[in-house]
C-alpha cells in the first residue's frame, strides 16, 4: 500500500484535509487545466445559457485624494495578479468539460480616464455615468482576465479607481482581501521594500480539485442525508406578492435602498441575541422571517443566506469564488412567541452551519426541484449580515473612501445585506425591479423596522402581535379609505322613495317591456292593488312571498306590490330546475307565490281547484301555498284600492330574501333589509350616478341580485326601465337592436353578456355608460369597452353586502383593472387570517363592513355567525364585517385590486395559481375569444391535479394545441401552462349571466388537435413507449410524432415515465434523455441506436445486460485501484 494512505482511515479530519491538500497539489503540479469548483460550474453554465450577461460582475470603488503614484499602483495590481493565479485564469470548453485554465501573467496597465477637461460641476456625473457603463460591461469567460481595473482623473490629487470582478474568480471576502493587499503592496512599494505578504501555500483550482474529491462517498451523503431530510416537502415558492406579472424567464434588473437602524436599537437587538444563546444575524432573521410571513401569509419558510466558506486557514486569504448559499428553513406554525421562533432559527442555523460544506450547486443537482425558470431554486429571497474583513484605508500622502457602486443586477427576488458601522446597523434591500416597485420596498423597509422594535421591546409577543404597520399606514388602511359617511333617507324603505317619484312625475314612464310600458303613476297604482291583497292574504313584515315570474311588466309590479304589503320576496328563477325550485320553496316557507298561468301549469298538477287548494307537484314542498297568477288572477286583484297603503314596515324589515349556491351544494337565502338596500341605491345615485333623463336597459334574472339595481335605481331617481326578454339578452344581435332601438344610456351586465354584445359586431354609443360587474373584469374585455366610448365603469361586490361594495370607473388601458374604492357608507378591510390589515400591496381577504351588511342567512344561525363577524375596527357598537372569500389588495392611490377567489387558488406540483392569471395570458393570443381554466383531477391519479383551458376561438381555423402551448411558456412559467386545452363553441352559463364552472365538460382522454397527422407506433418499441405515454398521460390514441409536453406532460409526469419505460426495458434512462428525445420516434430510435428501425425488446435487453456488466466490471477495477493506492480525479 502506497504510504501516503497508510491508515487513512484513522487520522482526525483535519490530518485527512492536510494529507489531502498534498497529494491534491502534486497532481495540480502536473495539470494543464483544472476542473471547476461547483459554484464556478453554475455560473459557467449560466453564462453558456445567457452569454455576455453583466448580472455577476462585482464592482468596488474607491475615492483616492492625494498624490497618486500610478506607476507604483500598477506594479501593485500585478504583484496581486501574480500571487493569486485565479485572477489569470480563463474558463473553456475540453473535451466538452468545462475546465479552468491559468494563463500567462501580464503587467497590469491601468486604464485613466482624464475627465479635467469638463467643467468640474461635471466631472462627478459623468464620472458615475461611466462607472455604470463600465460595471455593466460584461467579461468574455473564455478569454481571461475576469478582473479589470479603471483610473478616473477628475483633479491633479483626486482619483476614483474602479475595480470590476467576474463573480467566477471572486466575492465579497475577496474584494476585502483585494483591497488589503492593494494598500500594502502600494505601501511598500513606494518606500522601496518588499512587501510582507506570506506565499499562499495553495490556489483557488487547487480547492476546485480539492473539493469534488473531499464530496465523494460517506461525506457527500452524510451531508446531502441532512439537505434531504431537512428540505423534504419544502414548498418550491416563496408567494410574495409582486406589483408586476413573473415572466417566465427570470429577469435580474435591480435596484436597491438603504436601511438605517439606531445605534439604540443595534444595541438592544445585540443584548437579546446573546441573552437567548444566539447571534445577531440570528435575531435579524427571525424577524425578516416574521416579514415575510405577514407579507405572504406561509409559515414554512426558506430563506437563503450566504456563508464565507473559509473555514480552512490555507484559503483564508485567497481570491476566488468560495462563498456558498445555505438554506435556512424555519417553520412559523403556531404563531410562537418571537423568543421561540428565535430558538428554532438558532437551532436551524446552527445544524446547518454544520452541513455549510455542501455546495448549493450540488444541492440543487442532487435534490432535482421542480424546474421553473422564472425563479432560482429552493430559494428567491436571501438575507445577510456581512462579515467581511475590515479594511485599512491608510496609504502614505493618501486617503481612501470606498464609494458604494451597484451593478443595477438583482440575483433574486429580494435581498437583503447589512453590517454593523459605528452608527449602528446599516443595509440595502436588492430587489428585482420586474417584480417590484419602488414605494412597495419603501413601506417593506418601514415594515421590518416596526417588527423589530416590537421584538426588542416584548420579545414574548405572540407573531401575530407584533406590529408591523406604522401608525399612519393603519390610519390611511382604516380609517383614510373607508371614511364613507354619506347621509341618506334611513327611516325610508325603498317604496317610500319610489312614492316620491310618483308625486313628481305620475306621466313619466317608469317600465317599458316590448311594445307595452307603464307610467309611474300606473305602476304605482297596480302595486298598491296588490299589496292590499297581500295584506289580506297575511303578508306582513317580514313575511316571505315568493316570485315565480319571467320578466314582464308584472314581475315590476309583484315586486313592488310585495314590499308595499310589508313583505319580502324571494325570487324564484324560471330557468332553474324545478328540483332547485323546490328546496328554495321548502326552505323558505313562503306564504304566497306570485306566478303567471303559464308557469303555474309546470308547477302544478291540478288545475281545476282555488290557488290555495292546489297542491305542488313531487319535486316541490309539500306544504300548502297562496298561489296567484298576476295575469290571469288580476280582476280579482284589480278590485282592490289604488291609493298607497298605510306603510307597516321600517328599514330594519326584510326587503328580499335572494338564494345564493352554498358549500354544502344546497343554496343558501341572503336576508337584505330596507335599509341596506336604500343605501345601496342613494350610492349608485351619486357613482356611477343615474338621473330622471335616463334609460337603463334591464338585462339580469331576478334571481341574481344586481338585478336590484337595474330595477329599483331608476325607479327611484325617475328614471325609465327597459326590460329585456330573456330571448333578447341572450341573442348579442337582437341585444345590439334593443340597445339602439330603446334609445338605451346605461346597461348593466356580467363580462360574458358583454362579451356577447361585442361579438355581435356591436360599435358602441357614447352616450352609454357600461357598468361591468359579477365576476372580475379583463384587461382585454375593459379595453374593447374603453373603445366603444361612453363610461365604463367595474363593480364588485357579493350578495351578503347588498349587490355593489365598491366601484370604480375605468379610464386607462394598462394593468389590472380595479374595482375601486368603497361606496358610501361601506367599509372594505384586507385583513389576514389574524384579522390584522395587510399593507398596500400585499393580497389579504376582503371583509366588508358598513350599512350593506345583509341580516344574515335565512335560518342558518350557525353560518351567519361564522362569516358575518365583530367589526373589530368599529366604533358603533354590535358592528359586524362580512368574511367575503375574497382575495384583493389595496393599491397606492386606494384604488382595491381584485384577485379572485380564496378557493379559485390552486396548487399544481406545489406552486400556488391563481387561474386568472393564466386566463389573462391565453386570451392575449390573437385567435382567442374567450378562456377559462379550470383544476381538475386526473382520471388516472385522483391526488394527482392538471390544469385545463377551455377555448372559444374567433378565428378558423383554431390554433393548435402546440401553437398555443408555445404562446403560453413565452409568457408563463412551465407549471401554469395547462395539460389539456377543450375548444368549445360557447362556454355554458349559469341563469345569472355567469360562467357555469361545473359544467365545463371533462377533456376527456382523446388525442388534442397538434397540427400534426397522427402516424400509429409502426414495430413493437415503439408500441411499448406509446403505452406507457397513454398510461401515464390518460391519452386513449398517441402518435409517433407527438410531442410529450403537448399531450398534456410535464416534468412529474416525465418522472413516472422513466420509471415505467426503465422497468419496461430494463435499461438506465435519465430525465435528459427523455427532455432530449420528446417523441416516440425520436426516443425509440434512441433505444435501437446501432439496431435502428429494426430494435426489438431482445436486442434492447442483450445491450442493456451489457451495460450493467461494464458497470460492474468498473466499478471492480476502481476498487483494485483504489486498494492499489491510487487515485482517480474527475
């Protein structure tokens, strides 16, 4: 046995690192070229993805007043060139390895830059203009050097050099060392001696051989053993939320800003640390970790942090690229006190300290996570607290300032760096500006110094207690936005004010239906008939009628005949299924039923007997009901007084009882009482605003509460409704018509109807104000309108908060499309699931409060009270907020950005979606009308989800699957491209003018339309691939020439299938080879190789037997070699 491993086994790591280092540098003597460090090799790589890209350059600058000796300065820069040979190494391609190679040393030659000539109120800004140009300059990796250095002359004894590094040769630490040895070889140097460095007993490629043979066998896996265990099921996403979409290639454009803390606070953030066994870095990430769980709403939480990596005294004070990014994992479950969450970071950190070894390049290769090129991997948001060397800035006739230069790049999402000076602790927040703006890392930075002056003032605080928000941002959240107080008629029901009108003009026209309409005083006469009926039938107060009725001229006058009764009526949709009719009848319990003969007929059997006689069908409740047909019943309800009845209600009773879908699958009544409903009405009065000269065109179901405005708001200021036919709204020709026809000035309706009126080849008016409104706008959709004229304006607002809750006019054509601040007497909160607001910016559930609350459900105590709650931010007394489901955020002008659904969010391989944002991308595409994405579970795998787009095309022919999967990765990341794509003529609506989700059709397993001729598996490998394809993908038929990824495969999928086809064909097959080879033709010929077209399963078997034989009759003689005493290098 050779004595340099004579009993290896049994010496201290540290004697193993020493004999190491040595046997390591006799065969560094030998070497041309040396491989690179696994850091080196990732940036390497990337360079190869994006040539000349300036986002790993390193810059330092420094101020020089003085005499400057130029010659000695740069026989000081060669000197440090000649001891550190990294500094003269450049980086190619052997044998299609990448490797390091030195090259000759050169004398250092600075470049000056006299800028004397300018005038000196100049000098500075162009001195930085060229500064910036010059950091932006990339390097040439395969020509060497990667380091340059530039003189700016602004004054006989002033100068500026600028020294710029490849991050491959050099960090943090190293700029620190570069500067050191600057000065004393400077120092030296100029008074004629030597200088008094010590040699450097290794150089950085002897680390790179020094590393990949230390991570090999037990230390490799006992670290990688930690990394696994530790970073099991992490979530690969942090969501913070960003002020612009995440293309879907990452952009690494910066900025940064400072942050400043008191030497006070400094100081007692040090004192808790050491009291709680901790480091000060410890304490500021625990409470960066509190940040960004306020900010995100995740308590598992990764963060990066950047570690020296120079444990080792021999590379201590070497130049080159040792840094390594640890990730810190903490888990915020619980809501613990800052002190035990301050435990688990400490006890996180220190483990992880003790696995600092592993390089994060190997990390990321050996745990494979999921691929996303919009985002670095594990981690997008690092945090440090630099502890560089410090550095004397004394030279003789000199002084040195070191000047802050930024090379405009960001790494990641956001970083934060900080030290300590005299002062206290000093930072930047590093973000990338293509997903974030200035003002949002203003309030961040405001943010973390209010969590950290409530850590050190209480660090016992529970998380959710600490505050965050600075006094004047709750005021603005809280009190600014939603100071609503408007005054309006709150004794007076809606009725009352409809009264009014009909005292001011009894000739005007109130409601028109085809060619029939009636006056306001007519209208107001037949519901005064009615009510009085009702009232002898037992309607009262709180009494529930129920409305059966299509849309005509006496669903008008039912409507108002049951609130002058007392009552409150519950409208009942003809369109729904008479099951659905059913339940709402059997839960509501109304006393009466207003109908119509015809609709009557399908309820009922009988048809002989009195109204009240009759008995409901089956499928309806069994109880016995005043049914009464206001057309063929009216003579006897005409013989009632037209004069208004004595008014027996207040505005605390119940207007309407309005059925909602539930969770449960049965729908749930939404009790809206006078009061809500009057001031809902006086705030549309006023914005969007409606006068007496209007003509509101009257498109929504009853049965769908915006309906209320459509109905109730003209009638209230004077104004006329035209009632449009189902038949109408649903015809975008004949809608067009009656828009002209009826000489309309405002329509209200969801996108789809909309939707429906555009593609009709509808131009606009612009006398017409169009108010939008039920689901969430489009960019797209908002814009047609924008160019049809008139006013658009958006509306959102659910059921629970009477119709309408916020508004606001769309005037601009970018971004999302807000739904505005709250209308008058309401208040919006954007609270997280403590209840705490959320800052400007960040996405939080909508809880409304204010005078639109509904009463609650209609006997469901239990759900009332679980989502109508304590206002805990009012002052009124018994004051509640209704917990909406709601996602939204407040922007910077209080403007509310809506983003859906809590429950539309899904997770697809463990990144959050929100669906809209894929809907937003997709309908971009030229040939595409219309789009909805949906979640679905696989047929195959019910844990197992995809994502599936449905279609209308406007163009023939429709654009194939391929076609669209390619518009999408151009703007999406990979995991947000659907699987499946389902063209349809029409999307399925529901009764209220809504996209119908549930009856979305399942895509089923056919082949999708790739613009490509199917061509069947011709021989048996290739028939043995295509079922695994089906298998694994749900697909019924796959041709030989289809693309993998657009059948609906993504790289999980990717995974099965290399475990089936390695089990199929007994043979090795690595995820490359199957992103290398996507079709069945091209990875059967990958099998067959030297067999080609004629490769059977025998002869893929025979080659795949040989292989593993050579496998272990290597690895055999790698043993004998070992045993031997020798070593091998990769």
């Amino acid at each position: 046995m050779n004595d340099a491993l004579k009993n290896i086994s049994e010496l201290s790591p540290e004697q193993k690192r020493a004999r190491l280092a040595q046997l390591l540098q006799n065969k560094a003597n030998e070497m041309n070229s040396f491989p690179l460090s696994f850091a080196q090799q990732r940036l390497w790589f990337l360079d190869q993805l994006e040539p000349n890209n300036p986002t790993y350059n390193i810059p330092a600058a420094f101020r020089l007043k003085g005499r400057l000796n130029v010659p000695v300065l740069e026989k000081s820069l060669t000197e440090i060139q000649r001891r550190h040979k990294v500094l003269h190494t450049k980086f190619v391609a052997v044998e299609g390895k990448p490797a390091q190679v030195i090259i000759p040393e050169m004398f250092v030659k600075l470049s000056v830059l006299d800028l004397q000539e300018l005038l000196e109120s100049k000098r500075e800004t162009e001195m930085w203009r060229l500064i910036q140009e010059e950091v932006q300059r990339p390097f040439e990796l395969s020509e060497g050097p990667l380091w340059r250095t530039t003189l700016f002359r602004l004054a006989d004894e002033e100068h500026v050099l600028l020294l710029t590094m490849h991050h491959i040769i050099s960090d943090g630490w190293s700029i620190g060392l570069f500067t050191r040895e600057m000065i004393a070889h400077y120092q030296a140097f100029l008074s004629g001696n030597v200088p008094m460095l010590p040699e450097l007993p290794i150089q950085y490629a002897d680390f790179a051989l020094r590393q990949r043979e230390w991570l090999k066998g037990h230390e490799l896996e006992a670290h990688l053993s930690y990394w696994r265990q530790q970073l099991s099921g992490v979530p690969p996403t942090l969501e913070l939320s960003t002020d612009h979409p995440r293309s879907a290639v990452q952009n690494f454009q910066g900025a940064r800003q400072s942050i400043e803390l008191t030497k006070e606070l400094t100081q007692a953030l040090k004192k808790l640390s050491l009291k709680e066994g901790g480091t000060l870095f410890m304490t500021l990430l625990a409470a960066f970790e509190v940040l960004l769980c306020r900010y995100t709403g995740q308590e598992d939480l990764s963060v990066g942090t950047p570690i020296a990596n120079r444990d080792q005294e021999d590379i201590e004070n070497l130049i080159g690229f040792f840094v390594n990014a640890l990730v810190l994992r903490v888990d915020l479950n619980g809501n613990p006190t800052f002190r035990k969450l301050l435990a688990r970071v400490r006890e996180v950190a220190l483990v992880a300290y003790d696995h600092q070894d592993l390089p994060f390049e190997k990390l990321v290769e050996e745990l494979q996570p999921q691929r996303d090129l919009s985002r670095s991997p594990l981690f997008q948001v690092m945090f440090s607290l630099q502890n560089t060397p410090s550095r004397s800035l004394d030279l003789p006739e000199l002084t040195l300032e070191h000047l802050d230069v930024y090379n405009g790049m960001a790494k990641f999402d956001l970083t934060v760096y900080m030290w300590e000076e005299a002062n206290g602790l000093r930072g930047v927040f590093e973000y990338n500006t293509a997903l974030l703006e200035a003002p949002t890392i203003t309030r961040m930075i405001a943010h973390f110094k209010n969590v950290l002056q409530g850590v050190v003032s209480n660090p016992d605080q529970r998380l959710s207690d600490l505050p965050m928000l600075t006094k004047g941002e709750r005021e603005q959240l809280l009190v600014e936005w939603n100071s609503t107080e408007r005054e309006y008629p709150r004794e007076q029901c809606f009725y009352h004010l409809f009264e009014a009108q009909v005292e001011r003009r009894p000739e005007a026209t109130a409601v028109v239906m085809g060619e029939d309409e009636l006056s306001y005083g007519e209208l107001n006469r037949r519901a005064n008939r009615l009510a009085h009926y009702l009232r002898k039938l037992g309607v009262g107060p709180d009494v529930l009628v129920g409305i059966y009725i299509e849309r005509s001229l006496e669903m008008v006058i039912g409507l108002l005949g049951i609130m002058k009764a007392g009552g409150a009526y519950v409208p009942l949709d003809p369109s729904y299924p008479k099951e659905r009719i059913g339940y709402m009848l059997e839960d509501a319990q109304p006393r009466v039923l207003l109908t119509q003969q015809r609709l009557r007929e399908t309820l009922f059997e009988k048809q002989g007997a009195r109204s009240e006689e009759r008995a409901p069908r089956s499928t309806l409740p069994a109880a016995r009901l005043n049914v009464i047909s206001l057309d063929s019943d009216w003579d006897e309800i005409a013989k009632e007084s037209d004069l208004n009845p004595k008014s027996n209600t207040n505005a605390m009773n119940l207007a309407y009882v309005i059925y909602t879908s539930g969770s449960t699958g049965k729908p749930k009544g939404v009790t809206i009482e006078h009061l809500t409903l009057v001031n809902f009405l006086r705030a549309m009065s006023e914005q969007p605003g409606l006068t007496k000269e209007d003509r509101l065109l009257a498109v929504t179901t009853l049965s769908f509460d915006i309906a209320g405005l459509e109905l109730y708001l003209p009638l209230m200021v004077g104004a006329r409704v035209i009632l449009a036919s189902r038949e109408v709204v649903s015809d975008g020709l004949r809608l067009r018509e009656a828009l002209a026809s009826f000489g309309a000035t405002v329509m209200q309706a969801t996108p789809a109807t909309w939707r429906l009126l555009l593609d009709s080849g509808w131009e606009g008016s612009k006398r017409l104000k169009m108010l939008c409104g039920g689901e969430a706008l489009p960019r797209e959709l908002a814009n047609r309108l924008l160019d049809c004229g008139g006013s658009l304006w958006n509306m959102y607002g659910p059921t629970e908060t009477t119709v309408w809750s916020a508004v606001c006019q769309i005037e601009c054509k970018e971004g999302m499309v807000p739904v505005g601040p709250p209308i008058a007497n309401t208040q919006i909160y954007l609270l997280d699931r403590d209840l705490r607001p959320v800052p400007v910016g960040v996405y939080g559930e909508v809880h409304i409060g204010g005078d639109g609350l509904a009463r609650g459900y209609l006997k469901c105590p239990e759900l009332t009270a679980e989502v109508f709650i304590p206002d805990p931010f009012s002052s009124n007394a018994g004051a509640r907020m209704y917990r909406t489901g709601d996602l939204a955020r407040y922007l910077a002008n209080g403007n509310i950005e809506f983003h859906g659904r809590i429950d539309h969010q899904v997770k697809i391989r463990g990144f959050r979606i929100e669906l809209g944002e894929i809907e937003a991308a997709l309908v971009q595409h030229e040939a595409i009308d219309e789009v909805v994405v949906a979640c679905r579970e696989e047929d195959v795998d019910k844990s197992e989800k995809r994502l599936v787009a449905y279609l209308v095309s406007k163009a023939d022919p429709k654009p194939t699957v391929s076609e669209l999967r390619r518009f999408l990765q151009a703007n999406l990341p990979d995991y947000m491209v659907p699987s499946a794509f389902v063209f349809l003529e029409a999307f399925p609506l529901t009764p209220n003018g809504k996209v119908d989700r549930r009856a979305l059709p399942a895509p089923g397993g056919i082949r999708p339309e790739l613009g490509s001729a199917f061509v069947a598996p011709q021989n048996e490998i290739e028939r043995g691939i295509a079922g695994v394809w089906q298998e694994v993908l749900g697909v019924e038929k796959v041709g030989i020439d289809d693309n993998f990824f657009d059948l609906g495969g993504h790289s999980l999928l990717l995974v099965q299938v290399q475990s089936k086809l390695q089990k199929k064909f007994e043979r090795e097959l690595s995820i490359v080879d199957l992103f290398k080879y996507p079709t069945i033709n091209a990875l059967a010929k990958y099998f067959g190789q030297e067999e080609g077209e004629s490769a059977d399963f025998q002869k893929i078997h025979d080659k795949a037997k040989k292989q593993k034989d050579a496998f272990a009759q290597q690895k055999k003689l790698k043993e004998v070699k070992k045993n031997d005493g020798r070593f091998e290098y990769a």
